[in-house]
C-alpha cells in the first residue's frame, strides 16, 4: 500500500451471476458499502440488483481479489453478450466498484483480464480511482445534505436559493387559499396512484421526444416491485402531494442507508394547479420530511436543471465513458 491507496493490481479477476455471490461475499459487499457513503446509493445495492435481475437484466459482478481477499466488486448488466452497461439502463443513476474508500483500480487492466469487449457507463463515481485512459464527460449529481436537520439545511442556502424558496411556499399558499389545504403523503402503496404516476410521466417524456416509456413490460414490472421494497439496504419510497382524495403530484423514489434518491417523479400536466408548481411543492415538502424518514441525503441525480441547483447544498462527479478492449477476448461463456 502507496499513499493511503489500495494496491491497484489484481491477483485474480472472474465474472459471476448475481446469484452465485456467497452469503460471505454479499456481507463484504454491505460492509464496503458502510465504510463509504458515496456507495450508499441505492443502485449500488443488492436489493437493487436483485430487483433489475427479477425485471429481466441479465446481472453480473464482476469480482477483484489481490494476495486471496476480495477488495472489489464491480456489478454491471450484460447486453450483445459481451458489453457490461449500467444496471437497468436508463434506470440508473450511479456505476462504479464496491470495495474500501483507499480502493484505486485500473479499469483498463481489469477489462483486458475478462471477456468483456466494452464497459459503457454513464455515471461512473470517482472515475479518478480506475486510470482510465478514454474519453471521460465529467458532470454532477446534485445533493441536498440534511445530516445536520431541516434547519441547519436552510441556513446551508444562498440568498437565491432562499428567494426560490420562499417563491415556491407563496405558490402553495396561492393554491391553498383558493383550492384548500394539501397534504404530503410520504412512504405509502397504491398501484393504482402508481399507474397514474407512469402515465403521466410518460406523457411528459413524449412531450419531450421519447415515446414509450412505461410501456414494456419490464419497465412496468420493475416499478411495481420497487413500491413493494422495505429494508433498510434498498426500499421503494412512494410519496405525493394531495388536495382531498386528488393527487397533485407523484413521486417515486429509492432508499438505501441514509440516502433518498429522487427518481421518477410526474404530475398533472393539464389540471388547473400546474400554475402553482405542484412538483416542486412536493420537493419541498420531501426535504422537510426526508430527517424524520431517516434519511440524511436527497439525491437528485445528474442533470443541469435549475430546480436542482434551487435546492442543492452539495455536489459530487459522476462521469460518461466508453472504454473498449485492446486485444481480442477468449472463452466468452455467452458466445
């Protein structure tokens, strides 16, 4: 060990299915997810895996040992038989290697030592840690840090960022004085309402150009599942915001530790509250509740939107890259 750092090299490196993790392995797995907050993402857990793998992904991790210990794993899904791709595509908002903080591998090296032809990751942390030698397009996810409380939180604010608020609170208080009182449900089930959830962001993403979502079944069954989830590794964390018995706005989030993860969230693009901003009255309201939730992170994935910006106190990189073998594979088990 050099530096604080971890041995980059790797004694051994093998591929296996998600099923064929020992209940050994699984328990490093948590325990390098507990020694690292940035990994406590939710699609970074077992449970997220597992619920890709029951959706139809075709789940594989692959596992690094130096001097016989295992000090990473590496999950990812596999398409056109050889092409490691994020877990549950355009589902997932973070990649990377599970192993200690000081872990520095070399994702090249590692890739020449399996069958893998290409690894395409699109929110790859700490890119800096794997001495990649591709093109890297750096961005951020944005954060919303409330370890110290709700109010601790809006003192973290700027001035613009307190004006956004405040604009937001006078707009809830607009649509109560004409409409009625609202009410923030947080961590309730209703395959019903989630119907209504995927139709409406369906239809905002047609708007926007992709068509079809929410229209496979996968996709359907995947978020079904989700809802059904509850431990405290991985759950599904359904919330809205409601007038009388009418919600107003949906969301549908992931929990794993200490972070909520906000994921897909839609509302009534053609009732008479669009005005008001029923979305982000509900992301307001996710804030105040997330403490007493136990959770102590929002994470609002990548994205340069200012509703974002709004309400982030804190960032950290993700990174896009597409890094291709050198030299020709061998003993390919799916060809």
């Amino acid at each position: 060990m050099m530096g604080g750092r971890t041995n980059t090299c790797a004694d051994r490196i093998h591929i296996c299915r998600l099923g064929e993790l020992s209940e050994g392995q699984r328990t490093t797995w948590q325990d390098f997810r507990v020694q690292d907050r940035s990994l406590q993402t939710p699609f970074l857990s077992l449970g997220y895996l597992e619920l890709c793998e029951r959706s139809g992904s075709d789940v594989r991790v692959c596992v690094i040992e130096r001097a016989g210990e295992e000090i990473g794993y590496l999950p990812f899904e596999l398409v056109e038989s050889s092409v490691a791709r994020p877990i549950g595509s355009y589902f997932n908002d973070y990649q990377g290697i599970i192993g200690r903080p000081t872990l520095h591998v070399d994702l090249p090296g590692l890739l020449e030592n399996t069958w893998l032809t290409e690894i395409r990751f699109n929110h790859l942390l700490h890119a800096r840690r794997y001495n990649l030698d591709c093109r890297i397009v750096n961005d951020v996810s944005w954060l919303v840090e409330l370890d110290s409380g709700y109010l601790e939180y809006r003192k973290s604010l700027s001035s613009s960022q307190l004006r956004n608020a405040h604009k937001v609170e006078n707009a809830r208080r607009r649509l109560e004085k004409k409409y009625g009182e609202l009410e923030f449900r947080a961590n309730f089930c209703s395959s019903e309402l989630l119907e209504k959830l995927m139709e409406w962001k369906s239809n905002q993403w047609a708007l926007s150009g992709w068509h079809g979502r929410f229209k496979a079944d996968w996709e359907r069954s995947l978020m079904h599942d989700l809802m059904s989830q509850h431990s405290r590794d991985f759950a599904g964390i359904f919330s809205g915001v409601f007038l009388g018995d009418e919600p107003l706005a949906l969301h549908l989030g992931l929990g794993s530790f200490t972070t909520w993860h906000y994921w897909t969230t839609a509302y009534n693009a053609v009732s008479n509250y669009t005005k008001y901003s029923p979305g982000l009255i509900m992301l307001h309201e996710m804030i105040k509740s997330a403490p007493s939730l136990i959770y102590q992170r929002l994470d609002l994935g990548r994205g340069e939107l200012k509703y974002k910006r709004d309400v982030s106190n804190a960032t950290h990189q993700v990174s896009e890259i597409t890094l291709l073998r050198r030299s020709e594979p061998s003993n390919n088990p799916n060809t």
